[in-house]
C-alpha cells in the first residue's frame, strides 16, 4: 500500500540535504579531488580520473572506489553531486529499513515510523553529521559508501529468512565492498565470515556467499596493503608518531562514540528486553539473528579504530547505520506479534521533542551555512585580487564562522605546510597561503557543538 505520509517526509528530508549539500563550499579535499593526481591540471574527462586514482593508490591512501566516485562528482558539478547526495541519503534510509526487517518492499511502501525513527537517528547519534553528509568527498567516504555496503549485504540478511535465492557479481561486488573504507571493509569481513560459519556448521552455506567473502577479503586486502596507505604511514612515522599514547586517545574516542550513540544503543537494549520479555527468540529467530549481525557489523566497524592512526569522529558513522538496522529488526519481530513498543502519546511527545530540536539546529545549521557562503565569496574575491597584483604567496581573510556538528568548515591555517593550505595552493597554482590567525582551540569538540555562533571572526589577529 502507497505510504503518503512517509513518501512527502522523504521527500523533505531528500530536498532538504540536496540544499545544504548543494550550499555548502568546496573545502580542503574537494579542491583536491578536482585536480589529477600528481598535477595542478583540473580533471577534465573519466581517463583523467582513472589516471588520478591509479596514482592515488600508490601515493596517498588505497580507496578507489570511494575517491573514485568523488572525482566523477566533482566533475559533474555542484547540481549533480548534491542530488547525488540526496538520493543516496533516502536510499540509506531505505536500505537499513530493509536490512532491519529482512523484507523486499518497495521503497514507497515504508510505514511512517521506521521511517522517522531512522532519520531521528541519524540526526541525532551520527557523528560529524555535516561533514559525513554533505562535505562531498567525505560523504564518498563515509555515506555513499556506507550505503553501498550495507546494499551489498542485504542477500546476507535475507539469507537469515532461510531465503533460497541465488545471487551473481557477488564475488565482484565483493571486492569494491571491501575496498571502500578501512574499518567497514574490516567489520564486514569478520562478522560475515562468521555468519558463514554459522551457515556451514548448518550445512547451508551457498556458493554465491563463498564468492561474496572471498570478494570482500580481496578487496580488504587491496585496500589495507595499498602503497599510499603505507606512505602515508611513513608520513606520519616522520612526524614523531608515538602509537601507545595515540592509543589512549583513540579509545577515549571509542568511548565518546558510544556515548554520542547512547540514544540507539539504549533503544536497541529496550527493545531486546521487551523481544526476550515476550519469549520471541523461537517465533523470530531470524530478527534476532539479523540484530545480532547488524550490531556485531556496526560495533566491529568502530572498535577497530583504537588501532587506527587516525580515528576521526566521522568514522563512527557506520556504527550509527548499523545499529539502527539491528533496532529495526528487533522492532519488526514485535511488531509481528502486536507488541507496540511506545504508546501513541509517548511517541507523539518523542516526535514533538526531536522536530524542537531539529527546528533549533537545522536552522542554525542553515544560518551557519550562509555565513560560510558569504565567507567563501570573500576568499574567492582576496584571492583573485591578490594574483591579479602578481602576488604568489597570499594571505586568505578570517572566517565567520567554524564547524559544528552540523555542518564543516574545512578552513586554511597560519601555516603554510597545512594539508589545506597546500592543496589550496595547487589549485590556485601559487606559492602558498597562510592568513593571520588560527581559531582557538575549544576544550569541546566541534562535533558536541549542536549549535554554533557565526557573524563574528574566529580569531583575532596578534
């Protein structure tokens, strides 16, 4: 049955990324991304992206597909790469309703509350949510990614219904799953391979799910044993890195990154207490079993970041994806039984609660986003003047604005070696930048920052 109320909230939520995705300015690796690899040359047809990524790969890092995608789309343009982002960010939607329920539905048929609850999710619990959605290079490396992967493991979760369907290009699929990102090529290598155990020890273990593991393990393995990612090691090696105080961090940051998701994570234990309450585990062994996998992917996914060198907050976004499927599946399991989990005022109130805060922060978020506009008219302007005077190192104004979680400034710095700094330099085919302030650190991060101030400088200059 036609769902009109869900299908006119998909489409707000798919209008209202497509604008922000589509206002906000191009920051430090999207100007990258727009070059050929190794040149100061604006990528201006597929081979040139081809060439690009073969060299990436044994530069700077082994995510082809990801990196891939983002050129394509950068190449398109910002019209084109924000519909992208709009439409991928409905399919997530869809998709981890599907890989909650286990059920082929057609995408307009989704009932309401699924629906809300997963978007409520993840614009409450996704970490660096402006970055991850509608910084475009991030978003390849994070949603659109992430999408994908959890599209290619659908057949593994509806093998859980003892679904007899045979699946091709598993195998290729595979691989590009597994190469798309460091921590979900890990996750989805592990806990499947453990479902496949699980499906040989019960003597159901299918061709089609071999090829799709071996697929992910190859492409994992394309991706971690890449010669940019162990240039890039080597990098960080020269710069005094020292893993076991890094380690520390890093699980602080595991922690925070449970802590920003207590919301599901609660959610998804109150739902398995009302599951084990009712004596399901018998009548809905495969929701029980698809939460397990779900979470398992998700908690997988995060917790091998403590041994990244790098674990940024955007990286906890899978876990939220995740983590909301396996609450969908442990929701549908009582649903099928006529077992409401909220009552209908006790929803109304959650409702009510979230548009307030979505009201407060989307608006501010937007506002934000408008600042880091005018912001970006003003940089373009300076720039231009100053290599008009002949000018090849330039100094870039102070910004009005800086990130939150809702939206990313990937802003240049004082110093000219900055990562942002460089590549800006690139493609503006000068010197260098700098310009004459850096913001202040802020004991919180920007990612706890759910409303920000914008209007004033950042910074003051010495």
């Amino acid at each position: 049955m036609f769902q009109l109320k869900t299908n006119i909230y998909l489409l707000f939520w798919f209008s209202f990324i497509a604008i922000f995705a589509f206002l906000i300015p191009y920051y430090s690796n999207d100007y990258r991304y727009q070059l050929i690899e190794g040149t100061e040359d604006m990528v201006s047809s597929l081979w040139d992206i081809c060439v690009s990524q073969y060299r990436h790969y044994f530069t700077w890092g082994g995510r082809t597909p990801p990196h891939f995608l983002a050129q394509c789309l950068l190449w398109g343009g910002k019209v084109v790469s924000s519909l992208a982002t709009a439409l991928c960010y409905i399919s997530l939607i869809y998709i981890i309703y599907l890989m909650g329920t286990g059920k082929k539905i057609s995408p307009f048929k989704m009932p309401f509350v699924p629906v809300v609850f997963i978007s409520i999710g993840l614009w409450l619990c996704m970490r660096s949510f402006g970055e991850v959605v509608f910084m475009l290079v991030t978003s390849c490396n994070y949603l659109f990614t992430s999408t994908f992967i959890i599209l290619y493991l659908l057949p593994f979760r509806f093998s859980l219904n003892e679904e007899r369907a045979k699946h091709g290009m598993m195998f290729v699929l595979g691989i590009i799953a597994g190469w798309c990102n460091e921590n979900t090529g890990f996750a989805i290598c592990a806990v499947t391979g453990l479902l496949c155990l699980y499906k040989l020890f019960r003597h159901e273990l299918t061709i089609w799910q071999t090829a799709g593991l071996i697929g992910m393990g190859i492409g994992f393995l394309v991706l971690a044993l890449s010669p940019g990612n162990a240039a890039r090691y080597d990098s960080m090696a020269q710069n005094n890195f020292n893993y076991f105080t890094h380690l520390i961090n890093t699980v602080q940051i595991f922690l925070i990154s449970l802590i920003e998701n207590l919301p599901v994570i609660l959610c998804y234990v109150y739902f398995y207490v009302l599951f084990k309450k009712n004596n399901l585990k018998e009548k809905c062994t495969s929701e029980l079993y698809a939460s397990y996998y779900c979470f398992a992917l998700g908690f997988i996914s995060l917790a091998i970041m403590i041994f990244s060198p790098n674990f940024p907050g955007r990286s906890a976004a899978p876990f939220t994806m995740f983590v909301l499927a396996a609450n969908v599946a442990l929701y549908a399991a009582l649903k099928k039984h006529s077992i409401n989990p909220l009552k209908s005022s006790y929803k109304m109130t959650i409702y009510a609660l979230f548009f307030v805060f979505f009201a407060v922060t989307s608006t501010n978020a937007f506002g934000a986003l408008l600042q880091a506009r005018a912001d970006q008219v003003e940089l373009e302007k300076s720039i231009a003047e100053q290599i008009s005077q002949g000018k090849k190192d330039l100094e870039v104004p102070i910004m009005h604005v800086q990130s939150g979680r809702y939206i990313f400034i990937g802003a240049m710095k004082v110093s000219k070696e900055n990562f942002a700094n460089q590549i800006a330099a690139r493609y503006y085919h000068v010197n260098s930048f700098t310009k004459a302030c850096d913001l202040t650190p802020s004991f919180i991060h920007f990612d706890l920052k759910y409303v920000i101030s914008y209007g004033e400088p950042v910074c003051k200059p010495h």
